[in-house]
C-alpha cells in the first residue's frame, strides 16, 4: 500500500516538474472557426450554461480527476472541489484504488465538507472493477458520495508502468455488471490515449452513458512512467489525438473532450466538433489560482461564441469549422468528410 501512496505522490509531482506533455499535440491548432462579422447578439446574453446528469451546470467545463490517496492529495483535492463548487462545475477525483484497498485514505479524497453542493465525479480502473466485489466498490462510491463513477480505461500506462496491471480480461462485462448494479452513470475514460468508434459502441452497449475521450495531446502517463522506472521504450507519443477522438465518437455517446484541451477557446473547439463538454486536469493543477483559470477558460469559451454568433451551446454544437494539417488526414482515413464541417 506505500508503494501506491508512493507512486501518486511522485505522479503529481512529475506532472508540475517534468515536460510530459505529447509533442504532437490534440489537434486543436488544426481547427479554426469561420469568423462570423455581424454576430448579431449581444455578448452579455450569451448563455454557457449546460445540463449534466439531470443538474444544472455554469458552464461545459469540469475539473477532471488527478489525484487522491497520499497525504498531499487531501489539500488539493479540496482546493480544487472548492473551486468546482464556486463556478458550480462537476469535479473529477483521482483514482479510488488507494482507499479501496485502504480505507484510512479516504480522508484524502473527501471533499463535501468543503463543496457541499459540488457534483462529483468517482474513479475507478478498469483493471481493478474486473477483481473487486461490486459491493466494495458500491462502498467506496458513497464514503465520498459521489455522482457519478468514471471507470478510467489506462491500459497504456498500466502496459509501460514498472508495477502496471496488464490483465484486462473481463473489463466490459464488469462494466455491464456494475452498470446494472448502480444507481448512479458511468463514464467510461481514458486517460490520454483516446477513444476509438469500435471502443465507444462496445462501452455504450456495456451501460456507459458518457465516455470522457482523454485522447492523446495532453499529459502522457507512458512519458511519466518512463521518468518513474525503465519500461519498454517506444510509447510517448502513443495515441488517438483528443480532436479525432471527439469526432470520431461523438455519434455515439455524449462526450466529455479531454486530453490537451488547454483554453475556453479549446473547449468551443470541442463543442463544436460534437463534444457536451470539456475537461481539464494539469491546467488546474498547475495554475496559481485555479478560480481565475475557470474565469479566463469562460471567458475565452464566450469570446468564441460571440464571434461565431452562437448565443447558447446548441448553436455553437453548429459553428461552421475548418478542419486542416495533420488532424485533416487522420479523419480522412478514417472516411471522415471534414469538408461538411465548414459547409454547415
């Protein structure tokens, strides 16, 4: 169990010291909106607010999960919750294995005294709801009281992780079995490795009723892992980058995009392309003053809708985009027609 605490503590720790972000990006920087000169609407109208599971949220932005499980885990944890709580956006924990396995960790993952009101989103691991009694896992779900469970789907980083969990025989039946067995949604996640058509049907099938794409271009877990211990080479760039992930399920599945999204005008990026809403980790992390990044990401999210003429999000899901570069060819492989994108 300290060697999990360890491994936490020195995860967080490699994300705000070490350069791990993918090299090649999301694909956001091959995504342009089609400038709109006469928006006719007042920017001070504009509405950004959304439905998530049935509650009303300011904003499509949530403060995806990072951390839980050492000593640290606990300030951030609440600190974050808290902010999610002021801009009444959902909030992501990190992984629930530690206090799953040791229940005094709990504390570091408990947030509602801080942000009472605050939706928050529960984690697990697909490798581990393939093993643990569903009523174990029941049990951790509520000693938070969370909303909603994201089982993360990592099989990347356990594949390069010196200590990884490489056996995930029985993960989609498991989350059939725990979908029946909740009464709370599933979010199927990755985590930063993206989300594929094939992937999406079969998850959708099994009971997952939001995937959370966390596609290549944002935090690479194999290069953190590469940092932590000497796994096989030859993964850091490893992935299904966030833009294609979007599109690629977003006939599927609602959509949380994730995965490099670093700015408000990133999350209208993803809206447009098809996402319900938009996640971010390390940004929050890292930033001095969480509150103030959210205020700049709404800012930016709003600025982008004025200058489409998108009064609400249902009209920004239809701002006309260009879709270029590199993100252009991979869907075009994918028989994607991106031409109907700038034609809407």
């Amino acid at each position: 169990m300290a060697r999990i605490q360890s491994r936490k503590e020195q995860h967080v720790r490699i994300c705000l010291e070490e350069d791990v972000q993918y090299a090649r990006g999301a694909g956001f920087s091959d995504i342009e909106f089609l400038h709109n000169s006469l928006p006719e609407i007042d920017m001070g109208k504009i509405d950004i607010s959304t439905s998530f599971f049935g509650r009303r949220m300011d904003a499509p932005l949530i403060i995806d999960g990072m951390t839980g499980g050492y000593p640290k885990a606990k300030e951030i944890n609440r600190k974050l919750a808290a902010v999610a709580a002021e801009h009444n956006v959902p909030f992501g924990l990190g992984s629930q294995r530690a206090m799953v396995e040791n229940p005094i960790l709990t504390q570091t993952y408990r947030v509602r005294d801080v942000a009472p009101d605050v939706f928050i989103i529960g984690n697990i691991g697909a490798a581990q709801i393939a093993h643990y009694p569903v009523a174990k896992i029941k049990s951790a779900l509520e000693a938070i009281d969370a909303n909603a469970l994201a089982v993360h789907l990592n099989a990347l980083q356990e594949a390069v992780q010196p200590e990884g969990d490489r056996n995930f025989e029985g993960v989609l039946s498991a989350i059939s079995k725990l979908s029946d067995a909740l009464r709370i949604p599933i979010i199927a996640k990755e985590t930063g490795a993206g989300i594929s058509a094939d992937a999406a049907v079969r998850l959708k099938n099994a009971g997952v009723q939001m995937l959370n794409v966390s596609g290549a271009g944002g935090t690479s877990w194999s290069k953190v892992e590469y940092l932590r211990g000497k796994p096989v080479e030859g993964f850091r760039e490893w992935g299904i980058p966030t833009v294609v992930s979007i599109v690629s399920c977003a006939y599927h599945l609602p959509l949380i995009a994730s995965g490099g999204v670093r700015s408000g005008l990133d999350a209208a990026k993803s809206i447009a392309l098809g996402a319900k809403m938009a996640a971010g980790a390390h940004p929050f992390l890292a930033a001095k003053d969480a509150s103030l990044e959210i205020k700049n990401w709404k800012m930016q999210l709003r600025t982008a809708m004025f200058l489409t003429g998108s009064a609400n999000l249902e009209k920004l899901a239809k701002a006309r985009v260009f879709v270029t570069g590199r993100t252009a060819q991979l869907l075009q492989c994918l028989r994607v027609d991106v031409g109907e994108y700038a034609m809407r």
